[in-house]
C-alpha cells in the first residue's frame, strides 16, 4: 500500500537535512539533535490514513530528541487522543511531567497527544499509531452492543435495535451511527453469528459442535 504522505531527506544536500526534517514536524513536534547527530542526519517518514486512524512508520539513521512543548498541545486543532508507538530495536527514553520511562525494544508506549512529553531516540526504526480520542470512545462503544449480541447468539433473530439499545446503554442514534460504516445493525449481528459457527464447526472437539447447539446457532 502507498503511503498518503512521505518525507525523504537523501535527496537534500547534507547541511539541508536536518533543518528540512524538523521542518516537517515542527507543527505539532520540535525535534532537536543529539550529540552531533545533524551532521549526518538521514531519516524516511511515511503516513498511512485508516479511516480516523494514521499509522506512521519512521526510518532514523540519527539519534534525536523529539519534544511535545505544552504551548504545541493547546494550539493544536487536532482532535487530541492517544499515540500507540514502538521502536524493535533499540529503546526509547520517555518524560512525561516529573516521570521518566525507558522503554525496552519492542514494547508498545501508550501516549495522550495532550501532553507535554519529551522522547529520545536513537537511530532506529519506530511506528506509531494515532488513534483519535472520539474514535477511541467508538470503539468502546461498539465492543458495548457487541458483547450482548454475542451472548445472545441463539436468539439473533429477535434482536431488536431497541433491545441492543437498552442492553448497551446507548440511544438509538448513536447505535445506528456506530455501525452505519458496517452495513448497519444487521450486518453486525450477521457477522458475530458467522464467526462463532465457524469457531465451533472447525473444531471438532468443541463440544458446541453437535446438533443442538447447532440449531442454536441457526445452523442445519
């Protein structure tokens, strides 16, 4: 898959890179060297959109300093939410307020973007995921109407949008509009009701998988 959006700095003479590469982060991120890294500095950013999500993936052959200043934070018109990021091999430095974290290689850093933090990385690797905050209140939601469907399999077919409505606490507005993007009510239901078939008839040591519960399931 192509990326949406991508910043090389090969193609800039030596001296221009590291100014360039700031430059692209310097709306929401100051990014500030370490040791002598600008002299030789070398970095690919690519951004991936995914619906409300953005995933990134960052290529460092310098260590750098990457700061979130507080007066970034307020003017920011993004919707703020959290950053799931992860560097494989080496470890990442972290400082939120008066805490300071280091990250082993490989293990996943959870981060509000409304936050003032300052990371150091090393040369590396890293890919971050932005999940918007009204987007993880989605996503809660979502998993709210699916845990009673999927303890009503066997009576699928009664479900009504007013019984997942009072069954997940939610207005009827918001649980159309929640699933509006997956064929609707429906649809959902279908799915959750496919999977656990399938998880039950491919195992053939599940002990749903005999006539009864079969017929629970909808199935013949």
């Amino acid at each position: 898959m192509d990326a949406n959006r991508s910043f090389c700095t090969d193609p800039l003479s030596p001296a221009d890179r590291f100014p360039a590469w700031r430059e692209w982060f310097s709306p929401t991120l100051d990014i500030q060297p370490l040791d002598d890294s600008a002299r030789d500095f070398s970095g690919v950013h690519r951004v991936w959109r995914i619906g409300p999500l953005a995933f990134s993936h960052s290529l460092l052959a310098s260590p750098v300093r990457i700061v979130r200043h507080e007066r970034q934070a307020r003017r920011d018109s993004v919707d703020h939410g959290f950053l799931l990021s992860a560097s494989r091999e080496r470890e990442t430095r972290l400082r939120i307020a008066d805490r300071c974290l280091t990250i082993r290689p490989g293990a996943p850093v959870i981060a509000s973007t409304a936050l003032p933090k300052v990371i150091k990385r090393r040369s590396a690797q890293y890919r971050v995921l932005y999940v918007p905050r009204s987007a993880a209140a989605d996503l809660s939601r979502r998993e709210r109407v699916r845990r009673p469907i999927r303890s009503n399999l066997g009576l699928h077919r009664r479900l009504t949008p007013r019984q997942l409505c009072r069954m997940s606490g939610l207005a009827r507005s918001l649980l159309y509009r929640l699933f509006e993007g997956q064929g609707g009510v429906a649809s959902v239901i279908q799915r959750e009701h496919l999977r656990a078939a399938h998880s039950a008839l491919s195992d053939p040591h599940d002990d749903r998988n005999h006539p009864g519960h079969r017929r629970s399931l909808c199935l013949r």
